[in-house]
C-alpha cells in the first residue's frame, strides 16, 4: 500500500477474531472491586445486575478473549474493518509537519463505535435467555447503538437518557424508538432513584450517574431483563479494543507508527478502545504520548484516585477509579457524553501508573467546536460533539509540532458523527 494513501483499508481477512485484555500486560493487578463499610454486598449482588459472559470477561487475566463466529458476522456486517485516513488538507491548513491521521468509527449503522460492545452484549443477552436489555444514555449514542442490537437479537429495549440531553435531541430520541426501543428522559418517574430526585427538582438535568441508577433499579425488577453498560467497565473497552487492533494493522500497512494518540475520554470505551492494543507497546518500553480530550465541565482524570460508587444510588460495588465524586453536580455541555464522574478504572490505572496524559477544554466548548468547523470544511466529515474534542486536541498537538519543527505521527479516534447533533453546534457557534 502506498506510503502517502489518503485512506487506509483493510482486507475483512485481516479483521481481528480476538480480542485483546491489557490485564494480562500491566505491570500490577488492578485494584479489584469493593464493597462499601455498610449496607449489603454489592460484589456479591454483580451476577444479578450484569451478563454471565460479561463478567466472565471482567474478571479474565487472558491475553487474549475469542470474538464468537456470531459476533464476527455481525462486525462485518456494521461495517468493521472501518478505514483510517490521512488528514492532509488539514496538514496543510494547519502548515505543521505533522503526519494527521483519523480512525473513522463513525461508519457504523448507528454512526458511532458503540456497536462494538452493544452487538456483543446483545448476542450474549440472546444467548442467556434474557427478552429485554436496560440501559443509561448521556450523548444517545450509546443508547442507539443498544437499540440496535437488540433488535437484530430480537430483544426489547428500555434507555434512560439524561434528562439535559435527552430534551434537546428530538432525532436521536425518534432513531432510538425507530429500531423499537422505550426512552424515558432521565431523572423519571418510573424508578425510585428518578421520584426522589424530581420531587427535590422536577426539571433536574440528570446525569449518566443518575441514568445507570435507573437501568439498574429498572432490570432487577424483571427476572426477564438485564442491564449492559455502554463504557467504564473493563468488558465494555475489551470488546472495543478491535478499533486500535484495526488500527495497529493499518499503520504497519503504510509503515508508519503513532508518536501520540488521542481521543476523548467522559467514561473511557473509545478511548480505551483505541489506545489499549497500543498502551501494550508503551507498557513494553515504546515512547508514546497518550492524551485524553476533557471538559472543564467533568475532568474526571483530574479528580482524585480513589474508590467511589459508578451510579447516584449506590447500587454498584467500590471501583479504583480516578473521580470527581458519584454525586458530584455537573453543569449539561453539548458533548453530554463527556459529562461523567469517573474514568475507567483500566485507564485510571493507567494514568495513575504515569502512562496517560489528559487536557480538559472549556465548558463553553468555544474553542472545540471551531476547531472541529476546520476540520469539517477540510476534511468533510461531521464528528460527533464529544469527538469534536479528539479533533481539537489532535490539531493543537499539530499545531505544536508547527512550532517546534517535529515531525510527529499523531493519531486521533473519531468515534461518532453529528448529523443530529447540529443543533448544539449551532447554538455554540452562531451558525
């Protein structure tokens, strides 16, 4: 393949059959989960909250985890492997000499990577008897993305969006209930955890903390229903991890490797997704920048390192996470899907053992978003609002190379489209 290719593909032999567990490689176990002091064990109560298989693959020590035939089947049918393109007219507006490359993950059905771990989890609820799938949405996309697996699973759905997303995206709320999914606007009055919270504030934004207390609270009232999680748990980022493996091939196809790597970061799969396979190499000795892409509005890798709850109610165990406490109130951004309390306790580790940078970007996302117009009038792509903050941190590592004359490789995951985030976009930029 030529060196200077504008898109790199891969041949649907070379998508990967496996996934990849970085426990296998990290220099320490991982702080495992705890109960809190009081009250009953949340440890113990996981097999009633999460898939059998799931958390099977939470606690796996192997390298490497076989994706199912079926499983397999239904990637190549969403469109994996999905190409990663050479960003040179933005190398060009940008004048640095820099080598920009971008992941296109928004060529999935839903227009995001969730697919990735929402197919799996899916096929695994069919497989274990279960008739519908609950679940929390910050952006939709991940609400989306479940809708749709579970109706290629023949499974119902319930989402929970936040409440301050869930008001504004009239489309993706209609896109979710297309492919037959029930959405209630998160806090709701359908869970106990929602009825308090509206009773102390009946237009209460919500929160995605808030939203997974409700999926929860919701599944284990129904022995028919189980709850999946679309980030922060190690599962979820395993099954993502075909993204950077995808993307480790495609580099040696044009004998380049990345210098940095980034991507957004509010719970952690797409950036975990992306970076894991590469994490590998820098665990090995490899020198790789790793930045995650914040909002002021939730730094959560800015937060303390320490044990806390992953939902508002408590209802899951203690996680060793990076966190800016579970009750923490977070002012609603556009890039909703940033806005977390907690990182991914793999890549808390991870940041915590010194291998992961981050840079939070204002609230106002001003600076974000006219980046990401840059990026869109160069390359012609619409990101996703919590994408647009992979574009940014990419240019201005590029612009830094602009000014100090290197000659790095900078890679950047692109993880959802906008088509029906526009209204955000232009309510920040004036359009």
């Amino acid at each position: 393949m030529r060196t200077d290719s504008l898109m790199v593909t891969l041949p649907e032999d070379d998508r990967p059959t496996k996934w990849y567990n970085i426990v296998a490689d990290l220099p320490e176990p991982l702080p495992p989960p705890m109960d809190p002091k009081e009250g009953p064990s949340r440890v113990k109560m996981l097999p009633e909250l999460l898939l059998g298989e799931c958390l099977r693959q939470e606690a796996s020590t192997q390298r490497w985890i076989d994706i199912p035939q079926e499983i397999q089947d239904l990637y190549a049918q969403a469109g994996r492997p999905r190409p990663l393109f050479r960003a040179k007219r933005l190398e060009a507006k940008l004048q640095t000499p820099a080598r920009l490359y971008y992941k296109a993950e928004f060529y999935s059905p839903t227009g995001s990577h969730k697919v990735n771990t929402a197919l799996a989890q899916a096929w695994y609820a069919k497989e274990e008897g279960y008739e519908r799938l609950t679940t929390e949405t910050g952006a939709g996309q991940w609400g989306t993305a479940l809708a749709y697996a579970a109706s290629l699973a023949g499974l119902k759905t319930t989402i929970y969006w936040v409440r301050a997303v869930h008001d504004w995206k009239s489309q993706r709320r209609a896109f979710m209930r297309m492919y037959g999914a029930q959405v209630y606007a998160s806090p709701s009055p359908n869970t106990e955890t929602g009825r308090a919270l509206l009773k102390e504030n009946p237009n209460h934004p919500g929160s995605l903390g808030i939203a997974v207390s409700e999926g929860l609270e919701d599944s284990r009232k129904d022995d028919k229903a189980i709850y999946c999680l679309g980030s922060v748990l190690n599962h979820v980022l395993l099954h993502q991890t075909v993204i950077g493996l995808e993307t480790k091939k495609q580099f040696e196809r044009v004998g380049e490797y990345p210098d940095v790597l980034i991507s957004c970061l509010g719970g952690g799969s797409n950036f975990g997704g992306f970076t894991l396979p590469f994490f590998a190499d820098a665990i090995h000795g490899k020198e790789i920048k790793f930045l995650a892409a914040q909002s002021e509005a939730a730094p959560n890798l800015q937060g303390e390192y320490r044990y806390d709850f992953a939902d508002h109610a408590e209802i899951t165990p203690l996680l060793k996470m990076y966190t800016l406490g579970h009750r923490a109130e977070m002012h609603p951004i556009r890039g909703d899907g940033l806005r977390y309390h907690g990182a991914a306790p793999i890549l808390s580790f991870l940041r915590h053992l010194g291998y992961l940078d981050t840079v939070a970007y204002p609230a106002d996302e001003r600076h974000v978003f006219e980046r990401t117009r840059t990026f869109v009038q160069t390359e012609g792509f619409l990101p996703a609002p919590e994408s647009a903050y992979s574009v940014a941190a990419a240019m201005d590592e590029a612009i830094k190379c602009r000014e100090s004359g290197e000659k790095k490789v900078i890679a950047f995951n692109i993880s959802g489209h906008g088509f029906m985030d526009m209204e955000g976009y232009s309510e920040v930029l004036g359009l």
